[in-house]
C-alpha cells in the first residue's frame, strides 16, 4: 500500500497490528480519525495511554483494577469466602454478566498446555495457593474451559490444595440451556446423564 | 436418476471431482452394484477410488496432507458424492478451500466436527501398498484396528481423539522438563491420569473387540488360502500384564530421558504367526496376500453386521495380486454372496471383462 506520508504509515501500521484488523481497515480508521478534531484525538490518544499505563492488576485476585484492590474483591456485599477460578478476564466478564454469583475471583492469566510451551511457573497458580493458605476460603469453584488443558489444571491445583480446602467445585457440563438432544455430541450427552440432576433442583434453580 | 434393481442399501450413485489429483473437472455416474474400471497406468484409476474413500473418511487413503491430493498448479479442490443410503439421498460435499480450510457438508449443512461423519458412509479399500499392514510396523495394525473401530463405535473415536491428544501434552511436558531441567512430577502425575482414562478405555474395546474379530479373521484366512496352517493372532498390549500406574512407574526415568511416553496403548500391536514363527517372517507372497484380504473382509463383515447393509468396497488392482483361482473366489464371494456396491480397478479392460462379466448389474467404465 502506498501512502504519501510517513506520519500516515506509521499510524496505520500500529492500528494493523491490532486483533482482527487489517490494512485496509486501519487506514479507514486512521483516515477517520484524520478528519477529527486534534482534541479529541489527543483525547482518544491520551485516554489508550493512560488506561495502560495506570492500570492495575487486583494484588489479590489479579483482575483489572484502578487501585491495588479491584472493585469486586473491595466489594463488602461480596461472599469473600467463596473463591471462583478462572482463566482470563473475558471469563470473569461472562460471569459477572450472569448476575448469578456472589463471591469473588481468581485469574489465572491461561490454562496448563505444555504444547504452548505455558506450564504452571507461568500462571498465577502459586500466587493463588498463598492466597488460598491465608484466605482459608470455604469454596473454591473452578470455572474453567472444558478442554484437555483445562482439566489439567484444574486436576494440577486440586492436587496442591487438598487437604486444605473444605469444598471444590466446578461448573457444569453438559446440555446447553435450549440445546436439544439429539445435536448434542456422544460424549456431551453421556456427562449429562452421568451428572444427572434430581429433578426438583433443575426446575428451581430455573 | 433412479437405479434399478437395487436391494443393497448404501449406494453410490455420482460422484464429482474438481481439482482433485489429476481430475480437473470431472462427472462420474454409477448406475450399477458392480462398477469395474479400466485404464492405462497413470490415467487415475486409483485417485477416483481415493475420491470416493475421501468423501466417506473426509481424508485420503493414500496421502498425509491435503495439500497433496490438489491437482498440480492449482488450489484447492471440491469432492461431491451423491449417495442413496436407505433410500433416502445423501449428498457429501468435501472442500478444500485455496486457503487451505477444509470444509465438509452432508446435504448442505456443514460439520462442526468431521469426527461425526466417520461410520456414516462405511467403505473398505482394498489397494496393493496394503500389505504392508502385515509386514509393516505395528503402526499400521493399529491404524487398521483404529479405522474400523471408530465406524462401528462413535465412542471410540472420540476416546481415541481424547487419548492422542493428551499423549502430546505429555510429550510436549518431558521435552520441556528436559529444557529446564527440572521435573514438576506433580503435573506429570495429573498428565499421567488424563491420560490412563481413555487409555483404558481404549484397551477394554480393543481387547473385547479382537477376541471375536481374530476368530473371524482366521476363519476367512482358511477360506481364501484353502490351507490348514496353524495361523494364530493375538492382541498385543502392555496393559496385558499392568495397570497405567504401573506402566507410568516402570517407564518414568526412560520417559524422562527419551522425552516420549513408552508405555501405553499406543504402543498396542496384532501379533500374526504361523506355526511358531512370525507371519511376516516366513509367509509366502500368496499368504500374505490371503492374510491381507483376511483381514479386510473380516473388516467388511462386521461392518456389515453392525450397519445392517454391506460398506462399499473399493478393490484397487487386484487381479496383479492374487491368482485365476483365488480372484474367482474371492469375487464370488464379494459380488455374489454380498450386495455391497462394489467398485474395482484394473488396467486390462479385457481382463475385467472376463472376470465380471458372469455377474449380473455390472457397469464398465474406460478412463482414456
């Protein structure tokens, strides 16, 4: 692509790099953007660079954060003894979403995959036992991918916690909520019916 | 089009390449049960038969990557194969896109796991390089065992899927302990219980599985050669003798020094032996054809059981391989004594001609 200015390439190049974002779709941005006031593309400037740099990660359950604590493990409403693990803020986002849970989180930062060259040294894994040891939380509730790689961690921090821990959990497999049967795959269906739920729970808890 | 005759219940009416091998373009119509396909050396006998295997495996029987079976000079390539199964039609569209992407659709409706297409259109090969089934490695034993199993048994695949890919985890974690030089033999203990439950699994259905299947494979083995030899097989695994603890406790240091996992049921074989010698050491050429179509057509047998209705059979160049007496036989038995469609491949239409033309619904085809 040619560009009559270097000012103009450079700009590009950098909205390139993002996810999902071609050449093509970044000069349409930067082109955009060109057509602004200077203000307020010093704002947009000034407001990316200050979100990165001033950003905090929670110290205690490594969420996003404006402090050194973040808003949910601040929170005085919160059920603190009830630990939810998982595995990126995307995660902690589609559950907060649910307005179902109460208590608070842990962010793994990625799951166990020795392919990807991503062991445990390289998650937050040992910062969560500290937490788990001082905490002594009542319940730890693992909401992780059911991946290979998610059940490997999973199955890697329970074996450290044991015998500490009064209560691990993990969310639910099986049939999704307006799923139907007969799309569902073998081995989907086969963990529904092994996990089967007492009927008068299901119709509750709708 | 409707075919005539036609009590057999998976039939393969059309198929269409493009791009594919050397077809650039091409239509095919099989009107008939008994398809017999002539042509010279080269003219692409074979790659039709891979067709029709792709269209039921979504893979080649012949090449690893897909990029392979592309016609030279060009990208991507597109398989549609117009079954009747049951009387209902079944259209299966493979697409190789030029991106690389592989899409597979069975009446248009696109698969989000191939995995689900295998067992649906069963079908048997049946090609020269095959006997290396009985003088290869244990690698292709168990590749055979693994492909018809996964047909008659969705679970297994899905189990078996399970089990490579945790073996690669597992790999991948000895080869990182030997780059830190340090052995986290916590994780390995998780990785090593990932991995011994579809292990398990696995075993139990093999080993149920060819306790029956060798009965079949010896009976027809005695059928096809016309001999009483003492021809034995016996399902080899490690898991014999000790659990998947064991197994890991025993291989440990040596798991940790080669970086690979040395004991498994990915180390599973079919022992073959005559007499008290290994097969492959001292069976004739004829035997080990014999072994081979043994083999193959206990395949085909139970997958008939099972389905109800006989697989397709694709028989490439078979006349080179076994002799006048043998080849009647074995027709016989495929042509009359089954109503599978059946597709065969020779390079001599004469031969051809003479070989099927006893038969009744038979359909010719010359590629030139």
């Amino acid at each position: 692509m040619q560009l009559p200015s270097v000012l103009l390439e450079n700009a590009v190049n950098e909205f390139a790099r993002l996810p999902g974002i071609g050449k093509k779709t970044a000069l349409r941005l930067v082109l955009h953007l060109l057509k602004q006031d200077a203000t307020d593309v010093q704002q947009f400037g000034a407001a990316i660079t200050k979100m990165r740099t001033e950003i905090k990660f929670c110290r205690r359950c490594h969420n996003v954060a404006d402090t050194d604590l973040c808003t949910i493990c601040a929170s005085a409403s919160r059920k603190q003894n009830m630990i939810c693990v998982v595995e990126s803020l995307r995660d902690v986002i589609a559950i907060e979403t649910t307005q179902q849970y109460n208590g608070i989180y842990h962010v793994l930062g990625g799951v166990i995959s020795p392919l990807d060259g991503i062991g445990p040294d390289q998650l937050n894994i040992e910062p969560f036992l500290q937490r788990v040891q001082k905490e002594q939380p009542e319940e730890i509730i693992f909401a992780l991918n059911p991946t290979i790689q998610g059940d490997t961690t999973i199955y890697y921090i329970q074996k450290k916690l044991t015998p500490a821990v009064v209560r691990i959990t993990t969310i639910a497999r099986g049939i999704a909520f307006g799923g139907e049967l007969e799309y569902a795959d073998e081995m989907t269906l086969a963990r529904s019916l092994a996990n089967r739920l007492p009927v008068e729970n299901y119709v509750a808890n709708r | 089009m409707q075919v005539q005759n036609r009590p057999h219940l998976l039939h393969l009416n059309s198929i269409s390449l493009l791009q594919f091998k050397n077809y650039l373009q091409s239509d095919f119509q099989f009107r008939q049960r008994i398809v017999g396909i002539s042509g010279k050396n080269g003219i692409g006998k074979t790659n039709l038969l891979d067709a029709i295997y792709y269209c039921c495996f979504t893979k080649s029987y012949f090449t690893k990557s897909d990029a392979q079976n592309v016609s030279d000079g060009k990208q991507g390539f597109r398989l549609e194969g117009n079954f009747h199964l049951n009387n209902t039609p079944q259209a299966v569209t493979c697409v190789l896109r030029e991106t690389g992407k592989k899409e597979l659709a069975l009446n248009q409706e696109l698969y989000v796991k191939f995995s689900d297409h295998i067992g649906k259109f069963p079908c048997i090969m049946i090609a020269p390089d095959d006997v290396q089934i009985i003088t290869g490695g244990s690698e292709e034993r168990r590749q055979f065992l693994d492909t018809l199993l996964s047909q008659i048994d969705h679970d297994y695949l899905l189990q078996l899927i399970h089990y490579n890919k945790v073996l690669l985890q597992r790999n991948a974690l000895l080869k990182s302990f030997a780059e830190s030089r340090r052995v986290d033999e916590n994780l390995l203990q998780v990785l090593n219980e990932q991995l011994a439950r579809p292990g398990a699994v696995l075993f139990e259905k093999r080993r149920v599985f060819l306790q029956e299947f060798i009965v079949l494979v010896r009976k027809f083995y005695q059928q096809i050669s016309g001999e009483n030899y003492p021809v034995h097989l016996e399902y080899i695994s490690q898991l014999h003798s000790s659990s998947f603890k064991e197994l890991f406790d025993s291989f440990h240091e040596k798991d940790l020094a080669l970086q690979r996992t040395g004991g498994g049921v990915h180390r599973d074989d079919i022992a073959i032996s005559l007499g008290n010698a290994s097969f492959k050491a001292i069976a004739s050429q004829g035997q080990r054809k014999s072994m081979l179509f043994a083999l193959k057509l206990s395949a085909f047998e139970v997958l008939k059981n099972r389905n109800g209705f006989s697989p397709i059979l694709l028989l490439d160049d078979i006349f080179e391989k076994l002799d006048e007496t043998r080849m009647d036989n074995l027709l016989n038995w495929v042509c009359r004594e089954n109503n599978g469609q059946i597709f065969i491949t020779d390079t001599h239409p004469e031969r051809i001609h003479q070989h099927l033309g006893n038969f009744n619904s038979v359909q010719f085809i010359v590629l030139s």
